[in-house]
C-alpha cells in the first residue's frame, strides 16, 4: 500500500472528501515552493493547502501541472485574503488563475477580522462561487465561535470546515466542540505546535515505546481525534515520516497524557483582534 493510500478521508458536511493528512506550505518562499510540493507529491501526500496571502499559489500549481498525477487525486485549498473580503469573487478567479486549475477543492476565508464586518458579505459570494461548482466545498479559518454565530445567522450554506491553531498545548477545546457540534470539520494548522510542542515527556516517551519521531505521535494524536492536521516540511524525508502518523495508533492513555499538555498559550495572531490586510 502506498503512503497516500493509507491515508484516510474526512466526509465533509457536504459528501466531499479530504485527505485527513495534508501538507501545507505557509511560510514556504515562493522559489522553492514547486520543488518542495512536488517531494510533497512524491511522497504521497494528495492534499496541498495554501492561500493567496503566501504568494505561492503559482508555484503550488506549477508542481501539480509537473507530477503528473490526476488533478482530481489532489484536494487542493486556498484562502481569501483579507483585503479581498469586500472583492471575494475577483479574489477567487485570481486565485484560481494562479494555481492553473478550472476548481479549488476547498476555498477558506482565511481570518474573520471582525473590525471590518465584511466576512459575511464574502461568504455570500463564495456561496455563488459553490453553487456555480468552482469550489467544491467552502469554509472558515481562525473563526472563533462568535464569528460563527454571526456567519450563520445569514449563511445558507454551513462552513465545511473551520481550520484554526491547535496542537496539544494549545487545543481550543469548546471552539473545536462547537465546530464539530454545528457539522464543522475542524482541521488543526501548526499541528506540531510549531515544533515546541515535540519535547513533552508524554509526546517523547510515547515516541520512544514506538519507536516513531514525536512528530508523529502527535500527529497520530491529531488523527485520533478526528482533527484534518497541515504539517509542513522542507525536508522530503520529515514528509514521508509524517506521512507514516496514520500507522501509529496510540493508546486511550497516551491520548489523554498529550491532550493534558493543554497551556492555553497561542502561537499565532488572536482571531478576534487580528487586521492585517495581507496585501
């Protein structure tokens, strides 16, 4: 069995499914982009996550054109920035434009920025955008659970999927049992915790009884929960070992040791403050 073959699907609210196990590529500099998601490819992963605000959805798209593989074995997302909330339409067919591709398989706001009150008006359009069939499904980043409140007194269609930050020492518990509550998928980006989170005695001990890095059992540990997980790496041998986290299943009690690894310390921007526009 090949590693993308082992790797399982999420049904999303909608039927459509995503690979559990994706690759993202935040932070990855636009001239080794194509080269690092075609190892990415290579090695088996099936779903690429990127966004406008990264500038490398071209290069995204080059590596895709490149493989050869089937475009509908890819499960590609992309995510509006947050200037084009007003323009989300546009933003979109740009987007798409970049990565070469006639549909985006998930489309993301990519933060609510409350202070300019606009992620409603760009969900409206991204509606049209579902119904037309260029994105097949449609979801939230960083959406806490009053944005999503909000969102949905006007929505007719339920986000997808609400990617946001979590990892065992910071997990926005109630945030992921409200998503999950409402038919959200939740999928956790800074899975490893941006590293920080590998050295925990419950993380390493673990690791040492499997003999697997500590990257993957928390990655196993994301899995477990039903969490879709983004782990990125340079590295094309880091990306076949994360890739082999769906062979590890970790015990009720080891589980529980990571989950208590909880600090409520977050790593990146708060969704209810955060306004960069990301042009």
């Amino acid at each position: 069995m090949t590693p993308h073959q082992a790797v399982p699907n999420v049904t999303l609210n909608n039927g459509v499914q995503i690979p559990q196990l994706g690759f993202g590529v935040f932070q990855v500099p636009p001239e080794e982009t194509q080269r690092i998601v075609e190892d990415a490819l290579e090695a088996g992963y099936r779903h690429i996550d990127t966004a406008a605000a990264y500038g490398n959805e071209a290069a995204v798209g080059a590596a895709i054109a490149a493989s050869g593989i089937r475009r509908e074995d890819i499960f590609v997302t992309t995510k509006l920035r947050n200037g084009e909330q007003g323009t989300a339409q546009e933003a979109f067919q740009n987007s798409r434009r970049e990565l070469g591709i006639d549909y985006v398989d998930l489309y993301l706001i990519h933060w609510p920025v409350p202070s300019r009150n606009l992620f409603t008006e760009a969900w409206k359009a991204m509606e049209k955008l579902h119904a037309s069939g260029e994105i097949r499904a449609i979801g939230v980043s960083n959406f806490l659970a009053d944005h999503l409140d909000t969102l949905l007194q006007s929505a007719d269609v339920v986000p997808a999927v609400n990617q946001f930050e979590l990892h065992p020492t910071f997990q926005q518990p109630e945030l992921a049992a409200k998503s999950r509550s409402l038919g959200i998928a939740v999928e956790a980006y800074s899975p490893l915790g941006q590293g920080a989170d590998l050295d925990a005695a419950a993380v390493t001990s673990a690791a040492g009884r499997y003999g697997v890095t500590p990257a993957l059992v928390v990655l196993a540990w994301h899995l477990a929960q039903g969490n879709i997980a983004i782990p990125k790496s340079a590295n094309s041998g880091r990306m076949r070992d994360n890739l082999a986290a769906v062979g590890v299943t970790l015990t009720p009690a080891e589980i529980s040791g990571i989950t208590a690894l909880e600090t409520g310390a977050r790593i990146g921007s708060d969704p209810a403050v955060a306004a960069h526009s990301q042009m």
